[in-house]
C-alpha cells in the first residue's frame, strides 16, 4: 500500500469515526437508550457491545447503515428547524403520540417500521424531503 492509499484509507477511518460520534452525540441529545439505538440504525447484536461505537470503534461501512444515519440526520435538523428556540423540544417530540402517526410516537414509528418510518417521519418533518420523493411541484 503506498503512503498515499494510507492516507486516504485513514481519512476515510476518521471519517468514520466522525460521523459515528456525531450520530451517538445526536442519540444522546434524543435521550435514547441503547436498544433504541440500535433498532434504529437496525444494528444487530448485545446491547454492551454497542458502547464501542461511543468511544473507539466507526459504523460499519454499510450502505443501508449510512442511508439511515442520513435519515436520522436530516430528521434532527428538521426538529431543529421546527423548533428553533427549544433544542430539547426534539427530544419531547420524538415520544409523543400524535394523530399524524396514527397516535404512535415519531420514535415507535422509526423502529416499528424500519427505513419505511424513518422515511415517513422525515417526510412529515421536512416537507422539502416529501417533495424529493414526490416529484411534487409543491408543498
């Protein structure tokens, strides 16, 4: 392996790392547990291996893991949007039920049912999202 691969394959290491501590701080500010976590990025595995991930160790580097990690990112800038001078009003909205969900909360909606509820949830959240999906002209 030449200098040069090295460098660009450790990059892509702290890359990784970068984005695995961001979405564990993200976790963290929603107040989730572990098994919530895990469900979310559909993570298999023992709950007490997981903290790997807050410390040392990336994400995989799995194509269907990092189109959720992008959902989750885009869900919890919308809630930033969305309530913009409350930042913990994201954590409180994830677990309340509400009649746009079929009185489930946004959070039972996302492990419930996968990429589809990530997929939904954002949709509700960002309507420039829905549009993407949609094709729509409009909101």
């Amino acid at each position: 392996m030449s200098d040069t691969e090295k460098t660009t394959s450790e990059q892509k290491m702290q890359d990784r790392l970068a984005i695995t501590r961001g979405m564990m701080n993200l976790f963290e500010s929603w107040g989730l547990h572990t098994e919530e976590m895990m469900a979310l990025l559909d993570m298999q595995g023992k709950a007490r291996h997981f903290t790997q991930y807050r410390y040392s160790k990336p994400f995989p580097n799995e194509p269907a893991l990092m189109r959720r990690i992008e959902y989750l990112i885009r869900i919890d800038d919308a809630l930033r949007t969305t309530y913009p001078t409350n930042p913990t009003m994201g954590k409180r909205w994830l677990r309340q039920r509400s009649h746009k969900f079929n009185k489930h909360s946004p959070l039972s909606m996302m492990i419930g049912d996968g990429e589809t509820g990530l997929i939904y949830v954002l949709s509700r959240l960002d309507c420039t999202f829905a549009w993407d999906q949609s094709g729509s002209k409009a909101c």
